[in-house]
C-alpha cells in the first residue's frame, strides 16, 4: 500500500491483540498525522493531506462548538472551563471568534462579549434576514439558567434565548445541538454541568430533546444515556448519530465499563411527527471517547476522540484516524477538503481530499 508521507497504516494486530494496545494509544509529545485501518481512507485523504498548528496558547481557549462561517472564513469555538479569577468569582467558559488572514492565512482569536454564559456546542442557524446567524448551546450557571442562545456573530453579539425549560423543569446543561432541513432543532442535555459544579441538582434525565421553533413544541426524543454528548445527522437526514460520553463523569473519572459508544437511530414521521426508531449500537471510540461528531456528504461518520479524529463508515467499520496528540473534543467542517479541530490550547487545520465536504452546511443551504 503505497502511502502519503505523514499516513501510518495501521496493521490489524494492533487492534487484535492485547501485546500490540499501545501502539494505538495517543501520545502527548507524538507528531500528528493520518492513521491508515483501511485502504478506503485514502480516498478521503487525497495525495497529500496535512495536519497545520493554525493557533496556539497557554489556556485551554479551543474545546468545543468549532461554527465554521464562510463568509467571514472565522471559526466561533468556546473555551474549556477556566478557573475563576479572582477565587471568589464561578469558573468561566469562554466564546471565541478564529480569523483566518486572506493573504498570510494565519489565524487570530479574540474574545466575545456575549449574555451566554457556559456556551459549549453550537451550530450555523441561518435565518431569512440573517445568513450567518449561529445557535448555541448554553450550559447555565447557578446565576443563569441554561438555554439554547441564537447569536449575531457582529459587534455587539446580540442573542436571543429560544428556551430554558420543559414546562417548568429548567435543563441541566445542554451540550450539542443539530438542525434538520424542516427547522426542527435536536439537542443534548447531559448532566456534566452540574458535576462539574457550576449547575444545580437536575430535574431533568440525560435526554435527547427536539424543539418545532415555529409551534414551540418541545419534547424528548431519545432516552437511556448515562451522558448524551455530540449529535448530528447523516447526509440524508435519516439516521441521527448520538454519542453517549458516559465512559468520563464531569469530576474526571473514567470507567471502562462505562458507554464510549456511538448509537444511531432511524428517523421516521408518524402522525405527522417526527420519532426516532432503531436504536443501535454504531461504533465505540477505542481511545477515551467520541465527543463531537459529524459526516460528510458520503456519509461517512466522524467523531473527536482522546487521540484525535476518528472516521467510520456509514457501515460503522473504521477508516482510519487523524491522530492528533491531547485529542479532539470537537471539530467542524470548513472549506471543501478542510476540517477545523479545537485540541485545547492549540487549535488544528486539517487538509483531507478537495471533494470531501461536510453534510451540515450543505444540507443548511450554506456555500463553501
């Protein structure tokens, strides 16, 4: 198998047996690059892909959402959770804005000043007066409740909360959110919040919820999560891809025994509604867990794991990796060929094939 000069491929032992594990662990001090488990990731890959540092500080800045804009070519990601300063104040999650220079091509980041509080996953939210309006999820704090946000990505940043609670019974902490061609907006609402000590007891499970922003309908699509986390859609919007993060509790404990698992359901409609079916088990991260996830317009499944980018078939078999040291939490497709991954303190520019594009911007009607 003849590869591109930073693609390893993965021999099959190194799943197999025990003696080989480690060779398929993440190394902090490790050089990114391409993992190569089967010879059909090349096609994703192209003839010459390549991993970029586009950023790099000394905080944690780039965790989660990853919103490409095309139009602005920036980047809108939020923070991990930073230690308050002074003491006294609540720890602070940041929301962030990555511009990319036209001609140098080098990335800035600054800070935005916005009403959300502990943004996490968001997504593009295009209104009809509005093209490049984003939605996020906001996690709350014990000052402000949690909500899904829409946010004007120009000075001064305005946002309007779409909710804060079924009937009466305030949401944990919503983390990731999908929008479907119809309007309808899925979301997940884990625990974490709350174990991470910025968010009160729950009354709520860990649910997948949908929102009808046109009748306000909001109601639980999907169950039996330990911590629902990352969710999305496949190219033809019927199958939603949920990841259970279960496996790592807010305070930072892990069990093995513990949900890393991607589960995928069928969407159906009855009674002109719309349900989700089939539950099954799609794929399980073998390196700490999927977070983030979403697919291209072949299908195929992508997902942010402890060691970086993992990529499956629509048949659930893994393709391969992008290996990136420290992991992946969260990524989001940019220009066609182009893949944005937040790794904590550094942030990551992934060049893949020129025809590999993501399914979420397409199916929103958004040009790359």
């Amino acid at each position: 198998m003849s590869l591109p000069k930073n693609c390893k491929h993965i021999p099959k032992e190194c799943l197999l047996f025990h003696d080989h594990a480690t060779a398929s662990e993440a190394s902090h001090d490790e050089t990114p690059f391409f993992a190569v488990h089967d010879p059909s990731f090349l096609s994703i890959l192209g003839p010459s892909p390549s991993i970029t540092l586009g950023l790099e500080k000394d905080w944690p800045f780039a965790h989660e959402a990853a919103v490409y804009v095309p139009s602005q070519d920036a980047c809108y990601i939020t923070s991990n959770l930073c230690p308050a300063s002074p003491p006294s104040d609540q720890p602070k999650i940041y929301l962030g804005k990555l511009t990319r220079d036209a001609s140098s091509q080098t990335w800035t980041y600054e800070t935005l000043s916005t009403d959300i509080a502990m943004g996490n996953g968001g997504i593009n939210y295009p209104t009809p007066s509005n093209p490049n309006t984003l939605l996020f999820c906001d996690q709350g704090s014990h000052d402000s409740p949690p909500s899904l946000a829409i946010l004007d990505p120009t000075p001064p940043y305005k946002t309007t909360r779409l909710l804060t609670a079924y009937h009466t019974r305030p949401f944990t902490s919503p983390n990731d959110v999908v929008i479907h061609s119809n309007g309808s907006i899925w979301f997940t609402d884990p625990i974490y919040g709350h174990e991470q000590g910025f968010r009160p007891t729950p009354s709520l499970p860990s649910h997948v919820w949908r929102l009808d922003p046109e009748s306000g309908e909001l109601r639980p699509v999907a169950d039996g999560f330990g911590r629902c986390n990352g969710v999305c859609f496949s190219p033809d919007e019927e199958t939603l891809y949920v990841t259970d993060t279960d496996w790592i509790h807010g305070d930072g404990t892990t069990d093995h025994r513990r949900s890393s698992n991607i589960y995928a359901f069928d969407v159906i409609e009855r009674h002109g509604g719309q349900f989700l079916t089939n539950r099954r088990l799609f794929a399980m991260a073998d390196c700490g867990i999927p977070d983030g996830i979403k697919t291209d317009l072949h299908g195929n499944v992508y997902s942010g794991t402890w060691d970086g980018i993992s990529v499956w078939s629509p048949a659930g078999r893994l393709l391969g990796k992008i290996r990136i040291p420290g992991g992946v939490a969260n990524f989001c497709f940019a220009k066609k060929g182009e893949l944005l991954a937040c790794n904590e303190k550094r942030f990551w520019v992934v060049k893949v094939d020129g025809a590999v594009e993501g399914a979420l911007l397409r199916g929103l009607g958004i040009e790359v």
